[in-house]
C-alpha cells in the first residue's frame, strides 16, 4: 500500500524537474553565457583566423597542391612548415599535427588537427579518462589528452626548442581544434611546467588558442592559466558546454541526444556552488572568446561579435537546446565566422582613424586590463571556494596550496607564492615520462595503457 502512495509522489517529483529543466533550458540561449562580458578588440583576437586555417591545413595531404581551400586561402608558405606528422608517425597516440615558423607574424605554430571519426585510435584518447583518474599541477586532467601531449613534446622536444631558441623573438603557440584543442591545452601546461625542456623559454612567450575546446582540466587549472591559454567557441557549440566525461558521450554516440537530455536534466538540478566546489569536474581552458552572431528569438545571423573574460563561475555550464550546436563545432563555420569579426573590428578601427602611436597605447592597456582581470578571476575563484583556487608564483610554477593553521575559512592568500607542503615535490620530466610510457621490443617509448 506505501509503495502505492508513494507513485504520485514520485512521479509529481519527476514532472516538477523536468518543469524546472524546460524551463531554465528552453530560455537559454548561447549569447546568454556571455551577455555581461566585455567586447574583444582586433590586436588580441588577430591570431584566431590564421590558427583556425593552420589547422584546416592539417587536413591536407599535399600544401603545394591542395585539394580544397578555405576562402583567403590557408597562407602558409609549404617551405615554412618544419615537419608534419601523420597517424602513423604518432601511431595513433596523437592526432596528426604540423610545425609551422611563421616569420610574418613571428610566430612558431604547432597545429593539431581534431577528431576523425574513421580512426579508432582518436576514440581511444577520448575513453582513455575517469573522473578523476589523473592529478596534475594541484588539479585534475583528462588522462588521454594529457597522454597525448606529453608524447607530442617528447618527439618534438628537440625541434620546438632549436626554434625557440634560433628566434627568440618569436612566441610559442600551440593551437587544435575539438580533439585536438585538448590535446593543445595539456600540451601548453606540460610546457610550462617544463621550460627548461625548450631551454628556459620565457612564460610570456608561450601562448595556447584552444578552438571548440573540450572540457579538459578542473577549474583551478582553467583559471590559473588563463594568462596563457585561450578558448574560441562559437554561439552555441555543444563541446565546451558539455559536463558530461567524455567517454560517455562517444560510448553513446548513436544515442547523443538522448545522453545530452539526460546529462543537461542532471545538472540542471545540481547546484551551482556544488559544481564549483568538486575538484574533479572539467571545464573549458584559459581565457574565452565567445562568438556570438544570432540573438534570442530572432531571425537569421547577426554581424559576429566577440566577447570575451576569464570567468569563474557561469562558464559554458548548461547545454544550449539549438538546432545549430553541431554545425557551431566545425571548424570551417568558426574560421570563417571568426574572419567575419575580426574584418568587422579592424574596419571599425580605420572608420575610427586611431594612428600608429595610439593603436600601440591601446595594446598595452589591453595587456594591463588583462592582467587585472585574471588576477580577478584567481580572487573570484578564492571566494567562491573553489579547491586549491590561488594566486601563481612569480615565476610561473604552482605549488599545492600550503594549509594554514589559522585560517578557518579556506581562503589563500593572495600575491604570495604559497609554499610547498612537506614532503611533496614538483615531479620532473624524467619522471612523468617513466610513469606514462613503456619501452617495446625495440627500445622505442609507447604509451603506457591503462
């Protein structure tokens, strides 16, 4: 008889969720993640266009005779590509990437590609991950992104710093897109943690475009290198949106909406300072650039405009119900959207004839406003209590944040390198190399399987 009764109330409970999830859902929008954002200008967002076609030229197997190109052409110059690698280069363990020295923009470029559905070994690196399986810098990563970084730099450990250090003019970027944006974004993080692999390279040099990320690393992460790491994401993109683990939206591919309902209807009902407060969950990388070109409950596409912050909470948590998610992930929509804008920002800037002079003060009031700004995030970071949320050192590392004995509220404190606790120690090249690989038969490194 109790179980009987307690049908309704079951059920009552199960439409009133549903209710809730409709209606939160049905009226979000993605130009509502970033609505209170301000506007990006054209000397930051500049690289975007010509990274997002770097990557599109990783698609092609011959540069001197390429079988498509994207409107603009990809501007690469086939004698400035360094070496490209191919899946049977990395034998699956990466995706295929190229190394590209980029004179006219001083740059040094490592591109790599997204996911392909027809190969095996790029599912593998997304289901190589549980919640929580790897622990990096104080914070958790995707276990087969990370796998895939580190096997990207340890082949082409040699390469990127004879670069860096024949022009040390010249930045560092590392850029993918979908998978391979992850893939970047770890890869920059082991970088950091590791600069004296490409002979001390200078913290400010290295930079990371993240274009569609996935969600790869836990907030702490996401916000501490917002200074170096950057994420592209157009409208209404699915990837940086999605909370769920990775594997299982690809275990359950053939049943993505279905997944994707189910995933957004849960967390749609958890609270917003619980998602914070677990260490474990995986948010989109760095500092966002947010696309937005359609409006709520209106016709067509709107001229792009970009809009950008490094936020702490309210970042691409709830899944917009769109009929373009997908298409907003492809990258060929983002290069040519983002085009689109950037053409937008630097007609604005000739109607508005700012000078040579003015255009440099602009830069670095940028550079300022981007610092005060992360510095901002780290303290909005701290307030909401997010695990091991706290200022960088002055040089660049992180250390576990040291525990106060008389502070009773969780908070760090600010400006000051926080000590290491006793005992631990950062792990070092040697070490993280031995730990994620094997030797084979013939003496070559491969990965480690889980």
């Amino acid at each position: 008889m109790s179980i009987i009764c307690g049908l309704p109330l079951l059920e009552c409970v199960y439409c009133l969720a549903c209710a809730r999830w409709a209606w939160k859902r049905l009226l979000h929008t993605g130009s509502h993640d970033s609505e209170n954002w301000g506007v990006a200008t054209a000397e930051e967002f500049e690289p975007v266009p010509r990274l997002c076609r770097m990557i599109l030229a990783v698609y092609e197997d011959d540069l001197r005779h390429p079988i498509w190109d994207p409107p603009g052409g990809y501007g690469i110059n086939p004698d400035c590509v360094i070496l490209r690698r191919t899946y049977e280069d990395t034998r699956g363990h990466a995706p295929p990437y190229l190394i590209y020295l980029d004179h006219d923009n001083a740059d040094i470029v490592l591109a790599i590609r997204g996911l392909n559905l027809a190969k095996e070994s790029d599912y593998a690196v997304l289901l190589d991950n549980k919640l929580g399986q790897k622990k990096f810098d104080g914070g958790y990563v995707h276990n087969g992104l990370l796998k895939a970084a580190v096997c990207v730099l340890d082949a082409e450990c040699e390469v990127l710093r004879e670069l860096v250090e024949k022009y040390p003019n010249y930045t560092l970027t590392f850029s993918g897109h979908s998978l391979g944006s992850g893939v970047a974004a770890l890869l920059t993080m082991v970088v950091v943690h590791n600069r004296d692999k490409l002979g001390n390279i200078d913290r400010k040099r290295i930079r990371c475009y993240a274009i569609a990320p996935a969600r790869c690393m836990s907030l702490n992460l996401a916000v501490r290198y917002a200074d170096v790491i950057n994420s592209v994401v157009l409208q209404d993109d699915f990837l940086p949106r999605t909370a769920t683990p990775l594997q299982d939206i690809f275990k359950s591919l053939f049943c993505l909406p279905c997944l994707l309902c189910l995933r957004c209807m849960r967390d749609t009902c958890i609270p917003e300072e619980q998602k914070l407060k677990d260490p474990r969950r995986l948010y989109a990388p760095g500092r966002l650039y947010h696309i937005v070109e359609r409006k709520p409950f209106r016709m067509g596409k709107f001229p792009p405009v970009v809009r950008t912050a490094v936020p702490v909470d309210g970042r691409f948590e709830h899944i917009v119900l769109s009929c373009n998610v997908t298409s907003d992930h492809a990258i060929i929509w983002i290069q040519r959207e983002a085009q689109r804008a950037l053409d937008l920002m630097l007609e604005k800037d000739r109607i508005m004839e700012i000078p040579a002079k003015q255009r440099m003060e602009r830069q670095q009031t940028l550079e300022r406003e981007h610092s005060q700004e992360y510095k901002a995030a780290l303290k909005r970071a701290v307030t909401l209590a997010v695990p091991h949320a706290y200022s960088p050192s002055s040089y660049g590392t992180f250390d576990e944040q040291h525990e106060n004995p008389s502070s009773t509220s969780g908070e760090a404190s600010l400006g000051t390198p926080s000590p290491p606790r006793k005992g631990r120690r950062r792990e070092s090249w040697d070490e993280l190399i031995e730990r994620l690989f094997d030797k084979d038969e013939s003496g070559h490194m491969v990965l480690r399987k889980s």
